[in-house]
C-alpha cells in the first residue's frame, strides 16, 4: 500500500524453534487507529518490537512510508537499512510500553526534551516549548520538575506518551499500556489514548480493554499464535466474530 504510514509484509519471527510471527501483513493509513487483542503469548508484543526494529525479523518486509526498512531477498536473506536511513526511520515512530520506562534521575521535562535534543539535533528552545505544551495537554502541568519515582504510574505513562510524542513521530505503537495500573489509574491514560484518536493521530494499541478498543479502535486485529485470524470494524469483531477462536476469546470478557 503505497500510501501507508507503516506496514509490515509476509513477516515471520521465531525464537530458536518457537515460531512467534507466521506470515504477519499489516498495514496502517494516515490517521488510522488500530487495536491489536488477543490471548497472551500470541505474538503481539514481538509484532510491536519486530515493528520498532527492537526485533529483527526473519522474513518479511518492513516500511515506515516511502522507506523500507527491512526486506527479503530472493535467496531469503533480510537486511535493513543502517546508518542516517536507520535514523530517519526510527524518527517515524515511537513506542509507549506497558511499563513506563521513564529515565529515573531525569525530571518529567528533561525526560521529554532529551530524545529531540540528542537524538534530532533540534534546538533546546524549540524543543522545551513544545515539551512544556505537551505536558499541558497530559495533564501534567506542575510536574514539570519532578522525577518519575514522585508521580503515580498513570502520570508516568502520560509522561511517557507526551516523550514519545515530542518526537513527531508518524505513528505511535502502545504495548499494553494500562496492564501496569490501577484500575483508578487506567482511565486517565485511556483518556488522553482517546483525545488523540480524535486528533487524527496514528496509532497501533495492543490492548486487554474491550470496550476502549472497541470504542476507539478504527480496526480490530485480532492475533492467535502467531497469526492475524481476524480483523475488521470493531462492530464485526466484536459483535459478530467470524472464527471461532476469536469468539472463544471474547467470551472471556463479557
Ligand atoms: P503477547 O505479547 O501476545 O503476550 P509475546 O510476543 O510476548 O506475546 O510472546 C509470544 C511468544 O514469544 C511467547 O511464546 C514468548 O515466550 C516468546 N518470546 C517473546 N519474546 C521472546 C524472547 N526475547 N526470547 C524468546 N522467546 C520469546
Ligand atoms: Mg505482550
């Protein structure tokens, strides 16, 4: 798909014997929101890490845009590109994990404003700007200078969605990204997940919240063993599943 912001063809990964991703393509328009459920142990993490090149994949293909990142020869052999091309691509995305990976000795704004700075060479006012809007907009306002061990998890991962998004990534990747809190706590992420979406903001969500994916979601994947084994509007998959594993798995939740 010519104009996708991300897609991944025919990958395949596997640890030693374990074959984790079997024959995944996935492709994402500008302003799509896709939620990826299933069981765990299905391969959603490492779809997500092979995606953010945190994994090498073993077969496959691999673009962020106009930009191939990885490919497969004709003998079966991938490669990825390397050096100001790696970069550039890595600059197209960025990833919220389920634990807010935070730098614990920097404040909320340095832990923003480090990756622009060091990593994108942009200038510190500029970036410290934007850093500051950014936490407006998370709702974060006054913790500015506090390092991440004085705020709750939930301030934490909004802290960590406002570094990724400092980035001007083309698309963020969320790996569970409510799974490490409280219940009180998983609201006010799921929030600002959702005032994105509404501003037209691409993103793919690997998530065990039904009722946020199925409200926010654009798509639906639903991924077993490695396989994608359904995919659709929310109101299909969640409504109306075709397969019976996803039906065995949504049974779980209602
Ligand atoms: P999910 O996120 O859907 O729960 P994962 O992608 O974490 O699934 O795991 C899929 C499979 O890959 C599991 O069998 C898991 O044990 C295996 N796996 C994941 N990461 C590694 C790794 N770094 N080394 C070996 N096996 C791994
Ligand atoms: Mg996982």
């Amino acid at each position: 798909m010519a104009d996708a912001v991300f897609s991944m063809e025919h990958v395949s990964k596997a640890f030693g014997d374990n074959v984790v991703l079997r024959d995944i393509s996935l492709a994402v328009e500008p302003g799509e929101v896709v939620a990826i459920i299933g069981p765990s142990g299905g391969g959603k993490s490492t779809m997500l890490r092979c995606a953010t090149t945190l994994e090498q994949i073993d077969a496959g293909t691999l673009s962020y845009g106009d930009l191939v990142v990885a490919s497969t020869d004709a003998d079966g052999q991938v490669s990825y590109v390397r050096g100001d091309t790696m970069r550039r691509a890595k600059s197209r995305f960025g990833l919220v994990f389920q634990s807010y990976n935070l730098f614990p000795h920097m404040t909320v704004l340095r832990n923003i404003m480090d990756a622009p700075i060091v990593v994108q060479k942009r200038d510190r006012s500029e970036v410290e700007q934007q850093a500051r809007s950014l936490i407006a907009k998370m709702g974060l306002t006054g913790c500015e200078d506090k390092v991440p061990c004085q705020l709750s998890g939930g301030q934490q991962q909004r802290a960590s969605i406002a570094r990724a998004l400092a980035l001007n990534p083309d698309i963020l990747f969320f790996d569970e990204p409510t799974s490490a809190l409280d219940p009180e706590l998983t609201g006010e992420v799921l929030k600002v997940i959702r005032q994105l979406a509404a501003e037209d903001i691409t993103m793919i969500i690997v998530t065990h919240e039904m009722a946020f994916a199925r409200d926010v979601a654009d798509r639906v994947v639903f991924m077993d063993g490695g396989m994608i084994v359904e995919e659709g509007a929310p109101a299909e998959v969640f409504g109306n599943p075709r397969q019976e594993r996803t039906r065995a798995f949504l049974a779980r939740y209602s």
